[in-house]
C-alpha cells in the first residue's frame, strides 16, 4: 500500500507538511541526514549496532519533538522574530545627536 501526501500550498501562503510550517520542514530533513550520519559513523567505528539503534532512535525522537513543538510554538516567521529580538542591544548610548542631524544629506 503507497501512501499519498499533500503538500498544501496556495498562493502566498507558507509550505506547510504534516502540521510542520516554513522552514521548519527544513530544519527536520537536515536534523535527519545529521542522524543518517552519525549512525554510519558510528557503525563505522565499531559500536555495537544495537546501541547505536538506540541511541540514534533516541536522538531521532527527541528532534521530532522538538522541532514540531517550535513549529506549533513560533509559527512561521516567530523563531525569526525571536532570534532578531535577541540580537538586539539593550541599550544604545549616543553623547551628541550630531548623526542623526546629519542623516538627510
């Protein structure tokens, strides 16, 4: 039995998947080729495979979660907003307004 998929995209609306929105799907697929990864390498290196199952398993749980919970949480643009207002200043000290008088030339 195959299983069809719809991906619901209309016009200027955000790729959505599953309950997963816009980047998120992203996010997913590059948190999974990282565990892909991580299996092979240490599958490579000798780990027993039971352990490396599990651990991967584990992993693979826990990135599911979290990134749908951050898809459920911020929504589209709300990780990017969140990420923006971090990285703004406190404050800003200014001594004269020198630049700002300046601006229109």
């Amino acid at each position: 039995m195959s299983s069809v998929y719809q991906i619901n995209k209309g016009i200027n609306k955000a790729l959505e998947f599953k309950g997963l929105k816009a980047q998120y799907i992203g996010y997913l697929a590059g948190g999974l080729v990282a565990l892909l990864i991580s299996f092979a390498v240490l599958y490579i290196c000798g780990i027993n495979t039971y352990l490396c199952v599990v651990l991967i398993g584990g992993l693979g749980t826990a990135l599911v979660m979290t990134v749908f919970r951050m898809s459920h949480k911020y929504g589209q643009y709300g990780l990017m907003k969140k990420n923006a207002k971090n990285g703004l200043p406190d404050y800003l000290k200014f001594r004269s307004r020198k630049l700002f008088i300046h601006l229109k030339k």
